[in-house]
C-alpha cells in the first residue's frame, strides 16, 4: 500500500467517524428531548419540553431555566447600552 492510499484511507476513516459521532449525538439529543417532552405532559401537564425554558418576567426580567436551575437577567442594562449605541452611531452618521 502506498503512502497517498494510506493516507486517504486514513482521511475516509476520519470522515466517518465524524459523522457517526454527530449522528449519535443527534440520536441522543432526540431521545432526551422526547422523554422530557412526554414526562412533562404526564407529571405537569405542560406541553412542552422542560430541560430549556425562557420566560420573560416583571417586564425587564429574563427567567432561563436549564434543568430546573434558574438564572435571572435583567435586560434594563442591555436595553440602555443599545440605546446608548444607537445615538452613538446616529451621532457619527450625521
């Protein structure tokens, strides 16, 4: 066997093993995505998939949810700096 067949051998065998990887990984996600889908709509009757949820709340609030830990972002900053910008850019565009 030559040094070019073995390396593209080697470069077909890479190749599947990538995709076998992402293949899984796509089966997994799919599975735990179903059973969470259905376990919510039994135990809370909620349709919907529980493991990543984001609700807004108060008005300037953002609740994410990742497996039933909860983080909190307020998004008054992020809505004054964008304004901020925008009169910056409108500023320099005059």
């Amino acid at each position: 066997m030559g040094r070019l067949e073995k390396f593209r051998s080697k470069r077909k065998q890479k190749k599947k093993i990538a995709l076998s990887v992402i293949f899984i990984s796509i089966l997994l996600a799919c599975g735990i995505f179903a059973a969470d889908y259905s376990v919510n709509s039994l135990m809370l009757s909620e349709n919907g998939p529980g493991i990543f949820k984001v609700r807004q709340t108060d008005g300037s609030k953002l609740e994410i949810t990742v497996m039933n830990k909860r983080f909190y972002i307020n998004t008054s900053y992020i809505a004054r700096d964008c304004q901020r910008l925008k009169k910056a850019i409108s500023g320099l565009l005059r």
